[in-house]
C-alpha cells in the first residue's frame, strides 16, 4: 500500500504535518479494508451455506446452513452503509481535541445559571467517555453559573462529538431566582471549535500581544497576589484570549496560545461550516451558533432537539450527562445527509 509506504519514509517523517494528515489516511484506509474483509467473508458464508442446502441430505448440518444464511444474510444491509459511510469523506477536523465556550444568553442570572448546569452536563458526559476536561476561563455569574466559561476537550474524536452542540440552547423552567412561581424562558449559547495543532496554524511571536495580570476568582491568597493570568491578542486579526487558571504564568501562556491557534484557525474552518450549511437543510452541524438547537423543557421533563425534530423525556438523566442518545440521533441524521450529498 503506498501510503503505508510513504509514512515511514523519512522525509516524510520530518515534515511533521504530511506526517499527520497520511497517517490519518492510513487509519482511515484500514477501516474500509477491514469492512471489505468483513463484506468478503459473509458473501463467502451466503455461498458456502447455499451450497450446503443444495448438496446436502442431513437434516442437522441443513439446520446448521440455513441458520449460518439467515445470519450472514442480516448482516449484509448494516455493513453496506457503514461501507458507505466509510468510502465518504468525513470532516477533517473530527478527530481534534476541542475548545467548548458557553455564555449565557437572555434571562440574566438565570442564564448564568443555565450556563453552568450545561457546563456541568458536559463536564460528567466527558467524564463518562474518559475524556480529559480542563477550564481555561471563567466568569461567575452573580446569582451562581457562570456568565462565560471556556474549557478544552481532549480524547478520542472530540470534535466530531461535540460539534453538535454548537448553537442556541433554550430553557424553559421556575428560576430559582423567582418568587411567584412563574416559568420563565432564559437561553445560554454554546460554540465548540476544533483545537488547532501547531503546525495547523504558523504564528510570529512578533504578532501577538501578551499582557499579564492578577487572577481573581476562588483559589485562595497566591490568587491575587501573582501575576499569573495572561491575555493574548493577535495584533493583525484583533483575536485575543486569556487564560487565568493555573497559578503558572508559563501553564496559563501555553493554554492560552492553543486558545489562540483554535480561534485563528476557526475563522477559516467556519468558511467551511458556511458551505455545508449551505449544503444541508438539516443543519445538523454547521457551526451556526445563532440557530436554536434545543429546548429543555423542565416541567414536562422534556428535551427536544429542533434540528431533527426529536423528542425524549428524561431530563434530569440528560442533564445529568446522558446526552448519547441525542448525539445519536444527530449523527444518523448527518449521515444521511452525506450520503445523499454523495450520491451513493
């Protein structure tokens, strides 16, 4: 095969980008191999059982053929459109590690409030898939959540998973700040990004601001006494971030600059969001983070995703990170899209 040629060859080895984008090929290559093995082999078991039930008289070993049929034969359908899929390109980014922003949008501190139970959400969801979470940016809402947290995702296909929660998330609910009883309607937006690598995206030291100053938040006296948070600001494009969650100046300079990266490097990847959306009247994953995605619903415990009109009734498991099935959904759903984008 030559890719799996190419990826021990030196030259190619130092040229750490090549290196990454054939070596993903590679993988990718794998998969449809192994499913055409697969394919090859339950055609192979339909023959082998035909031939069996034409030529053969004992009626255990005819049992044993037409059971061995039957299965090979169920299988065929799923295979073929995992076959499909495989053969259709799939998003470049998905296998990135993630940058995850949310804000609280209308309904003041309910919002906020909002913001941090969806924080929470995902925060057991990455728990639950063995991910790796860590905050780069906080700021508290006053009645409790958070007016604005960012933290970064690392793992097995981040992007790819996350990526479905970009957009507008609804709620509808008594606050815990009202005293008549009344439901009210507050919103918190969430934006998911790919986390650039390095040699995704080249920036000069010499294009980027750096500007120190103290943390503030809980963390205890060295918190506001050492100048250990840090800003970021890319002089040409005007993108700035900061990073105040380590105690380290340089642990907080080296969050901030893959901050950075990811969001230098976003403003091109949403050119790209912009075209499938362009593409796809589901919507399923565009990047849009105007759109409204879903609503939850407390006193009827419901939670509806608008991009595929689908409706569960567990919230409380939901929001207590069960959200698989849901991503589920909407993974079917732009699958089906891509295979229709292909025609194939």
């Amino acid at each position: 095969m030559e890719v799996s040629t190419l990826i021990t060859d030196p030259v190619v080895l130092a040229d750490m980008k090549r290196y990454v984008k054939l070596n993903k090929e590679y993988h990718d290559l794998e998969k449809i191999s192994e499913a055409q093995k697969e394919y090859r082999g339950l055609l192979q078991n339909i023959d082998d059982a035909k031939d069996l039930l034409e030529n053969e008289s004992d009626p255990d070993i005819r049992s044993m053929a037409k059971e061995e049929l039957d299965e090979s034969q169920s299988k065929i359908p799923a295979l073929e459109e995992k076959i499909k899929l495989l053969l259709v390109p799939a998003d470049p980014e998905d296998a990135k590690n993630a940058i995850v922003e949310i804000r609280g949008g209308t309904g003041g501190d309910e919002a906020a409030i909002f913001a941090g139970d969806l924080f929470k959400m995902y925060a057991k969801y990455c728990e639950n898939k063995g991910w790796k979470v860590e905050v780069t940016s906080i700021s508290e809402g006053t009645s409790g959540g958070y007016k604005e947290i960012i933290f970064t995702v690392s793992g097995d296909n981040v992007y790819g998973t996350m990526k479905y929660e970009s957009g507008v998330h609804r709620v509808q609910r008594v606050p815990a700040t009202e005293t008549q009883g009344r439901v009210h309607t507050s919103a918190a937006t969430v934006a998911v990004l790919p986390e650039a690598e390095e040699f995704d995206v080249e920036i000069k030291e010499s294009d980027i601001r750096v500007d120190t100053f103290c943390s503030s938040g809980a963390g205890g006296q060295s918190v506001n006494t050492t100048y250990s948070a840090i800003r970021l600001v890319h002089i040409p494009s005007g993108i700035s971030v900061q990073c105040q969650d380590e105690k380290s100046w340089h642990k907080n300079k080296e969050k901030a600059m893959i901050e950075l990266r990811s969001r230098i490097y976003n403003v091109e990847h949403q050119k790209y969001l912009d075209e499938i959306g362009a593409k796809r009247k589901t919507m399923v994953s565009t990047g849009d983070r105007s759109a409204k995605i879903r609503t939850y619903n407390y006193p009827q415990g419901r939670i509806t995703d608008h991009r595929i009109n689908f409706t569960i009734y567990n919230l409380s498991a939901f929001m207590g990170g069960d959200i698989q099935t849901v991503l589920d959904q909407l993974i079917i759903a732009e699958n089906a899209e891509r295979l229709k984008e292909n025609e194939l």
